[in-house]
C-alpha cells in the first residue's frame, strides 16, 4: 500500500469517528430542540454571544450534528469544519473558562475536536469522500473533448 492511500485511509478514520462522536453530541440537542424544550419560558444557554438562548443553542446543535455530518461523508469538508471549530473555542474557552475551571481541564474534550476538526480544515478530507469523488469526476471531465477521443484522434458528432 502506497503511502498516499495510507494518508487517505488515516483521513477517512479521523473523519469517521470524530465526527459520529460530536454527532451524537448534537443528536441530543436536536432532540431538544424537536421536542420543543428550548421554548420553555426557563431555558437557559450560556454563552449564547448576543444571539439569545435558543439561537446560541440552535447553532451549537448545527454546527454538532449537521456540519459534523457533513464532514462524515466527507462533503465540503473544509467549510464544514469550520463552525466546529469556531463551536469549539467557544466551548473551551468561553463556557469551560468560567470561574474557578480551565478550558484545559473541563474544556479538554472540546479542545481535541477543535484540533481534530482544524485538522481537517488545513487537510481536506482526502480521497475516501463526497468531495474526493467530485474531484475525480472534474479532473475526468476536463480530458474529454466534444468530438475527440481519448487519444485526441476526432470522431463524427451524430446531429442532435
């Protein structure tokens, strides 16, 4: 096995699991947000950085769940990453900063997937995914030219 597909393999894992780990994070927040819980007159989320509870929460669920799952298989992986990581930073070191803690010692795990995820900002999400595979289909389809084959030779073009 070449070098190359061990470096594709690696980012497929990495993908995989980090990101059905945060998935199932955020599926717990988009269940309360189905069932209706952050409507309740005594919901509370803090931080939630001037956009209200509900928002604060809303995006913090997105960014878990939805965006995670998007970097799973692999589909914009770069864009997608990012408000994971912005999510993260806000979790380390805005709520597990608060008095008395340290984002290194209760903001630890939310560290980890900001490195994880800013990993793979810098990385792309290599050739085991969504976005490798529409990579391959735009590089095929710049060698193929109306009316020529392969090898350049011209072909007739049947009348539409």
């Amino acid at each position: 096995m070449s070098r190359d597909s061990f470096r594709n393999l690696g980012l497929l894992f990495l993908r995989l699991t980090a990101g059905v780990f945060l998935m199932s994070h955020g599926a717990q927040k988009v269940g309360k947000i189905v069932d209706g819980s952050i409507y309740a007159p005594d919901f509370q989320f803090w931080p939630d950085l001037g956009l209200g509870p509900q928002r604060a929460f809303m995006g913090l669920a997105a960014s878990e769940f939805l965006f995670a799952g998007l970097v799973v298989i692999g589909l914009a992986t770069r864009l997608a990453a990012l408000p994971v990581v912005f999510s993260m930073c806000v979790a380390a070191f805005v709520f597990h900063a608060q008095a008395g803690q340290t984002p290194f010692n209760e903001g630890e795990k939310a560290l980890l997937y900001a490195i994880i995820f800013s990993t793979l900002v810098m990385t792309g999400a290599g050739r085991y995914s969504v976005d490798g595979a529409i990579g391959r289909w735009r590089q095929n389809r710049k060698h193929v030219i109306p009316g020529r084959t392969e090898s350049g030779r011209r072909v007739a073009l049947k009348p539409a």
